[in-house]
C-alpha cells in the first residue's frame, strides 16, 4: 500500500512540474518598448500594480500607452 502511495504522489508532482513549465509568461511594452520581459504572473501583477500607483502620482505612463504580450513555451514569440 505504502509504495502505491508513493508512486501516485510522485506522479502528481511530475505532472505539477509539467504544469509550472507551461505556464503564461508575460512581457510588458510601454510605447512600443519591451520594459519587463519572460514575468511569471504574480511578478507581472505586482508590475502592473507599480505602474498604476505610478501613473496616478505622475501621470505617466499613460495605460493607453501599455500592452501585454502572453505567451508559453510553446507559442511563437
């Protein structure tokens, strides 16, 4: 029974590995200039957060001027 166990967690954290390494990475443009390239999603939202709070004391950059760029692995950049 023990090794049954073993196995079936062994293979559940394969699969999560598998899972992490296809995960959405993000790129931020503002103007048409790529500033943060290949972020995981929690360093993505915290940027997006930065920009916001900077936007709102400085006026810049303006939201209209950010684009995002998701992607995999396994999409063609």
């Amino acid at each position: 029974m023990k090794s049954g166990v073993i196995l079936a967690f062994a293979l559940v954290t394969k699969k999560q590995g598998l899972f992490d390494a296809m995960a959405t990475k993000y790129h931020i443009l503002i103007s048409g200039h790529k500033t943060h390239r290949a972020l995981t999603e929690e360093e993505y939202f915290d940027i997006m957060e930065n920009l916001s709070i900077q936007f709102y004391q400085t006026g810049s950059p303006n939201p209209r001027e950010i684009e995002t760029v998701m992607y995999n692995d396994y999409s063609e950049i």
